[in-house]
C-alpha cells in the first residue's frame, strides 16, 4: 500500500472503527482489527517487516479462508467501518466476486491494484509484461474497476507493451490504481469476443507513449490525468 494512503486512511479513522483487511496476509495493515486471508496467522508479514506490538488484529480475528470460494465470508452485512484490500484482486480468480463481498461487510474502504502502466511494462519482474503471477490488467470505471483478463499476447507482441526500462521511470503513484469507495465498489468484467477489439484494448493504451518525438513525462501526465478518479 502507498504510505500515502496508509496515512490518510488512519488520519481518517476513529479508535473506535472496526476495520477489516482482505487478503493481504502476507503484508497485514496493522490498524486492521480482522484479517481474511488465505495465509495462516503464522505466517503473516512474510513479505516484509511487521511491527507486531502495532497489531490489532490477533489470532482469534484472522479469518483462515479463500475469499474467491462461492458463498458468503464469514462476516455481517456492514460489519465493519473500513476494508482495506491492497494488492489482492490481480492475484485472485475472482475479482468481481471479491468486490461483491467487499461492498456487503463494509461501509466504506480502500481498494489498490497495479495500474496498467506497470502491468504492461517489459521486465518489471522478468522478461515478460508485468507480474508473472497477476492475472487481470485493471481499468477505472466510475466508482470501481473494470478487470481484463491479461493475455498472453502482451508478453510478445511489441505493440503491446511498454520497452524494458520504461517502468523504471514511472513513480510509486504511477506504479498503482487506487479507489476509495463508500456504500459499495463497483465491479465488472470486461469479456472480449472479438480478437480485433482485444488487439485495440491493449494497443492503444501504449501507443502514446512509445513514439520517439513524444516527451515521456508529458505524456505520463496526460495519461495520468486521463486514470485519476
């Protein structure tokens, strides 16, 4: 999660709000007071450094479950003030469902994903687009995210990704998507049955930012303009 959003989200909170994070065992957000997640509470934090005396969730509030699995968490419709999921929905099978869930057991929360400026970049973790392990390019919609199935085509095709060193110049804002959302968090799949209209999808997105005569950081701004919510 951006320190950043860290910040204005327990700025933003009172003692008392009951706060859930959703699959990020692997790096909890301490001020969460449950956690669901797919890790168990012994292995939590592997991902990086916790400072475990800033926990408010125990073992007793973590929630050892998959949170793709059918049916309903194991929690109260508006249960809780806040959600945090950080970094979860381009790993998991069902994103949609994910956000469904969200919207029913919290009144609010904070959803962040990589942007598609990072998910579309050559060598960000090796020699293909991206992360190898994420499953979905992610757009904004109003009040949500609209998820893209991440062909593999963008992995070889060269109009279809950003060139290697291109993400290295992209900052942490620009490396992600964020939404914060009230009531619920508007979700959706975006299927393409026609190859042509997927070749476009990804094409066109990095079109603008690879020709030579066209100022890298200028045109970061206008894209940025184009995503910021």
């Amino acid at each position: 999660m951006l320190e950043s959003s860290a910040v204005r989200i327990l700025a933003n909170l009172g003692s008392g709000d009951l706060v859930l994070d959703v699959g990020a065992g692997a790096n909890p957000f301490e001020r969460a007071d449950w956690v669901i997640d797919l890790w168990p509470y012994e292995k939590r934090g592997i991902y990086g450094r916790q400072d475990r005396a800033a926990e408010r969730f125990s073992e007793a509030t973590w929630v050892l479950h998959d949170i793709c699995d059918p049916g309903p968490w194991p929690f109260a419709d508006d249960q809780f003030d806040f959600a945090v999921c950080s970094h979860t929905l381009e790993d998991v099978r069902d994103p949609v469902g994910v956000c469904a869930e969200l919207s029913r057991v919290a009144r609010a929360g904070y959803v962040e994903v990589p942007s598609r400026l990072e998910e579309q970049s050559l060598g960000v973790q090796g020699p293909w687009a991206g992360w190898g392990h994420h499953h979905w390019l992610i757009d904004p919609i109003d009040g949500g995210l609209e998820f893209v199935f991440k062909h593999q085509w963008l992995h070889v095709r060269e109009t279809d990704h950003f060139p290697p060193g291109f993400a290295d110049g992209l900052s942490a804002e620009e490396r992600v998507l964020q939404v914060w959302w009230e009531g619920a968090v508007n979700a959706r799949e975006h299927v393409f049955q026609v190859p042509a209209e997927l070749d476009r999808y990804l094409a066109d997105f990095v079109a603008p930012l690879r020709p030579p005569d066209a100022p890298l950081r200028r045109q970061l701004r206008r894209l940025g303009r184009r995503l910021a919510r």
